[in-house]
C-alpha cells in the first residue's frame, strides 16, 4: 500500500530537518514518553464479532503494512497525514469495489474502518487522549469520503449525496443499508439525461453519514452542507437512508426527535411519539419550524422506472391533545401551529438530516434544490434488492436532471 511509503517517507523528511529536536521520531526513548490508549465505542466493540459472523471483512482491505509502521510514529503532523491518507485509501478502494462490480455491499467498508478505528485506540501509542481522538477524527472524516469532495469533470450540471452507516446492529449485525452502497456506486461518476436532441450532464460526489445523535448534535450536517448552500456550488443535493416497502421523497421533514431506537453507539434520547424531543445544536436547542417543505423535482424523479413504487411521502404525524395523530397535508401552510412527532421521514436521524439540510439551505438563501429519499428496507443483506434499489435511484437522479 501506499501508505507505508508516506510514513517512511515522512519520517525521513522529519528526521533530517528536525533531527536534534526533542520531538523526532523513532529515535526518542520510549521510556521518555507517555504510551496512551483509548476505550473503545461501542461500534468497535462489536468488531470481533462481526469478523466472525461475516469472514469475509478480514481479507477485504490489506493495511498491514500501515500496522508495522504504526508504532514508529510519534509526530503528530506525520499521523495526521497517515491517517487522512489511510481513510481515502479505503474510501476509494471501496467505492472502486463497488463501481467494479466486485461487491454490492456497504458493510466492508463500515467494518474496516471501525476495525482500523480499534487498532489505534488499542495500541501502544505516542500521543495525548486528546491527539489521538483527532487523530481517529481525521481517519474516519477521510473513509467517509469527506477528503473526496471536489468536483472536476466539465458538466452542465452536480449533484451532492449522502447516505448512512448501517444501523440497528445488536437487533442484526449483519445489516446493510442501500443508502450506503449507493453514494459508493455513485461517488465521482457522471450521469446523463438525454431528450429529443438535447444531453445534460451531472457529476455527482457523495460521502457517507454516521448513525449516531451527537455528531448531528455536534453540527456534523451543517458543517458539512453550509459551504455548498453558501456558494450556491451544486445544482441539487439529496440526503439518503433506508425507510420502508417503497421509494419515498419526503415532502415534509419535521424537527423532532421521537424515536425509541437506539443510535449506533446505543445512545436513547429518551424521546417517544408522546413527548417529541427538539435536537441540539452545539449545546444550543435546534431552532427552526416545526415542519419544513423539501425541494426536489419530485414529480420528474417518480417516473424512473425500476422494481419499485417511487412515493411523494405527505403524511406526517403532530401531538395534539398529548397523543400522536397521522395525517396526509397537501402543503406546508397546513401544518403551521403544529406539533412535530414525525415527519415524512420518521422521528429517526433519517428525518433529521432531511430537515437539518433544509434549514440550513433556507437561512443561508440557497436556491439549490434539497431533500430526502427514503429506499425500500431490506432485512440484514441481500445482493439482488441492493442493485435493484440502487439502479433505481440512479435513475431517479436522472430524471431530476430535466427539472434542475
């Protein structure tokens, strides 16, 4: 890999320009320094099991040279440039898989990097608790993709993705999510829509979103977004997760919290559909509108054709008199005065990332075309629904390209 010779080489480099200098590397007496580790999450906890439960991780991306050369590092600088450079290494490796036709599954690539997470925290290492949890930062931001953004083929038009970890892991480990293979099938491809005489071209970029409240508590989506709606700099952005029988484009996002399930580190809110939670925003309440409208060509995107039924999703859920009620509103004025328990997308972090995105899009006076599509479930994996779910929502994408 080439990631050994970045470390080899960054060390050389360091040890001829700072070689007197206490911090150089290998040379320094490890008597002298302080080794430190850290406790693993609960999602690396389930990593040896899920080895054994799914051989096939062990042997899907070889960093073992990045593992011998682990323990020579001491300057930060160097580990943070190993680790960002690691995390691409597998976020391309395993989009290239997946574009290849090699695999039709996202849990590898959740696996490993949870598996590579595990083996920095766990070993003997040269670096304060609070060095070594950027330094994870850093891997983890890169083997999301996040390293990977830029936009550089000549097309009319771009488009930006973002799908999910799988999730519910202790109800089945094995679990996959469509959302995620997809934004691997797609990321760095071109799309085209072509009508009578006439081609337009899309590029689309994508990264993949972690299951887990406090990142979205933490601002994870409005950093992530903020500079696109900014700039005005992509021409649709679509948030996915995995939801019910069919296709979903949720027309209404809500601004409550009210499911019960866990998150991927099995943190509970404590929210349910009688007591809907408002979110946090950096130790602040998420402030917004109960319910808030999406902006996608939905009417274009429901005509791809594929196995399944593409919905316009209206039917959200509000408190009223202390108990939830469903109801289906044909516009936004509609729900004014209302109580969020769902929206389209559910009370889960699905709805969250759909509502996040459009707020943010509304404060900062983006015109970019924003919402979220909802992939029919699938029970833990399944090779044959994951490229029929993910043919189709390519297809969708395409057809989107006559209306943006």
């Amino acid at each position: 890999m080439r990631l050994s010779t970045a470390i080899l080489t960054a060390l050389s480099i360091s040890l001829l320009t700072v070689s007197l200098s206490a911090s150089a590397l290998t040379s320094v007496d490890s008597n002298s320094v302080s080794s430190h580790k850290t406790e693993l999450t609960i999602e690396e906890q389930r990593v040896k099991k899920a080895q054994q439960a799914m051989p096939m991780l062990k042997g899907y991306f070889d960093w073992s040279d990045f593992k011998s050369d682990w323990s020579m590092v001491s300057d930060f600088s160097i580990a943070q440039r190993a680790m960002n450079e690691l995390g691409d290494e597998l976020w391309q490796y395993s989009k290239q898989q997946a574009q290849l036709g090699n695999i039709v599954d996202d849990r590898p690539l959740y696996w490993t990097r949870l598996a590579i997470q595990s083996f920095i925290k766990s070993t003997q290492n040269r670096f304060t608790s609070i060095e070594l949890e950027s330094l994870v930062e850093v891997f983890e931001k890169s083997s999301r993709g996040y390293s990977d953004m830029g936009y550089v083929k000549s097309t009319e038009k771009r488009m930006f993705l973002t799908g999910f970890d799988p999730f519910l892991l202790d109800r089945n480990l094995k679990q996959s999510n469509p959302s995620g293979l997809a934004v691997l099938l797609l990321d760095g491809t071109v799309i085209e829509y072509k009508q009578g005489g006439k081609t337009i071209t899309a590029e689309i970029n994508t990264v993949m979103v972690p299951v887990r409240y406090a990142d979205f508590d933490q601002g994870e989506i409005e950093n992530l977004l903020a500079p696109f709606y900014a700039l005005n700099s992509v021409d649709l952005i679509s948030t996915i997760s995995m939801g019910r029988s069919d296709f979903d484009l949720e027309h209404f996002p809500g601004l409550r919290r009210s499911a019960t399930a866990p998150d991927n580190v099995n943190v509970y809110t404590g929210a349910n559909k009688t007591n809907p939670l408002v979110p946090s925003l950096l130790a602040a309440s998420l402030i917004g509108d109960e319910f808030v409208l999406f902006s996608l060509p939905y009417k274009a995107m429901m005509k791809a054709k594929g196995s399944y039924k593409v919905n316009d999703n209206r039917g959200v859920t509000i408190l009223e008199a202390g108990e939830a009620k469903d109801i289906t509103a044909n516009s936004l004025s509609e729900l004014t005065d209302k109580v969020s328990v769902q929206g389209g997308g559910g009370g889960y972090l699905s709805n969250e990332i759909s509502y996040r995105s459009i707020v943010l899009r509304n404060r900062l006076g983006s015109t970019i075309p924003t919402g979220h599509i909802h992939t029919p479930r699938i029970s833990g994996f399944d090779a044959g629904i994951n490229r029929k779910i993910t043919t189709q929502i390519e297809a969708m994408l395409v057809q989107a390209l006559a209306e943006i």
